[in-house]
C-alpha cells in the first residue's frame, strides 16, 4: 500500500500511531509532503528522530520542504533508483527516502512526478534564533529546468503530481497569518507552479505546506491527515 500525508515538522507520533492502527509492512509506502524536520535540528536530535522513524514498519518517502536541509548537501547521502526515480538516502537508514526534484517515479503504476520546496516566512525568526534556514529552499532554475524537460518528455501528460507548496491560484488564502505581509513573501515557485499547472495534463495534484486541508478540483492540500495515495487498490 502506498499511503499520504502533510507536514510532520519532526513530530512523528502520529506516525508511529498510524503504522500501529494499520499494521503496517516495511514494503508500505509513506509519501510525506515535505517539511518532515527529519534534517532539521541538527545531527545530534536528527539521528535520534532518524533511529525512530527506521524503526517503524514503513517506507517513508520525503518531498523537501522549506524546513530542512536538501540531502544531497549532506556527505552521508548517497543515490539510488528506486520505483525508477531517483532518492537519497543514507546507508544507516535505507528506509528514509528523499525525492529528487523533477524526478519521475513509478507509484502503483501511476506516473508521478515531485517538485519540492517552497519560500519561509518564518526566514528571519529562524535566522534570529539559530534555527535551520537553507538559502536553496525554493527550486532553482536548474531544478526548474529539469522538471520542464522530464514534462516535456512526456508531451506534459502526467498522472500525479506531488510538491510541497500549491500553485498560486490554489492558496489557501483564507488560513493566511495576518500578521504577514503577503507583499513581502516570495512567490515565485507558486507562480512557476501556476504555468506548470495551466499548461499540464494531470489526474491528481498533492501538496502540503499551509498547515490546513482542503481540496480544490484535482488539487489536494494536506496537513495532518493520512490517505491512500490516488490509484491505490
């Protein structure tokens, strides 16, 4: 089975309580829709977190998010291919899987492709106090590049997509902190996302990202909620 869910921002309770309702099998899927804090709090807390989650009877596979570190800057990943796309991912923990942007992945049969990251408007609090912040957020213009190309190959017919944050005309403009000035956030992902999404031929679209849940035509926004992934028996 391949499972979703949101933002876990390392706290994975939820998680351990999932696989233990479901009786979960290490072949089961978790796709979490990135944010998932597992290269966060630095090596000391991550590993511990890391330890936890490859305990647990399930595969997770990661989409970045804006609140952790890209794996590939980090010495101990290494790649593989994995459902035909590419991951990261460290020996000590096979199981912990991270997606690479613009890489095509095989899922039940459903070809699915992931665009990760997203900008922080809480950059200059996490700056201020120590907390991780990674200029490389948001995708660069050669990830941008790499998943118009993989589209392209595929004359832009896709079955699922997975990111983290939504096109723009997607946002969930209603859950909004109000202390935030949207004229001061950087849009330029979603915006990208908004011509990826006008020009694309899809069947489901996932992300997470605004701490809420909502469904929008193809478009799903998750949070703390699970769901079989769309297609799953």
């Amino acid at each position: 089975m391949i499972y979703i869910t949101g933002d876990t921002h390392s706290s994975f309770k939820r998680i351990e309580k999932f696989c233990a309702q479901l009786k979960t099998q290490r072949e089961d899927i978790l796709i979490i829709l990135g944010d998932a804090g597992i290269n966060y709090s630095g090596e000391r807390i991550d590993q511990k977190s890391k330890r936890f989650l490859e305990s647990l009877p399930i595969t997770l596979f990661c989409i970045h998010g804006n609140h952790e570190q890209r794996p590939y800057t980090i010495s101990s990943y290494q790649e593989k291919i994995w459902h035909n796309g590419t991951v990261y991912y460290e020996e000590a923990y096979p199981h912990l899987l991270f997606a690479k942007d613009g890489e095509i992945f095989d899922l039940n049969g459903k070809q699915t492709i992931v665009i990760g990251g997203a900008y922080s408007i809480d950059k200059m609090f996490r700056l201020i106090y120590g907390y991780g912040w990674w200029a490389d957020e948001q995708p660069s213009e050669d990830i941008k590049a790499y998943v118009e190309q993989q589209l392209e190959t595929l004359d832009w017919k896709i079955d699922v997509v997975l990111s983290h944050t939504a096109p723009l005309k997607y946002e969930p403009t209603e859950v909004f902190l109000t202390g935030i000035d949207q004229d001061q956030v950087d849009k330029s992902t979603e915006i990208w996302l908004d011509k990826i999404e006008d020009r694309l031929k899809y069947w489901k679209w996932y992300c997470g990202h605004y701490h809420t849940i909502k469904k929008v035509d193809r478009l799903e926004i998750m949070y703390e909620n699970f769901d079989t992934f769309w297609g799953s028996p």
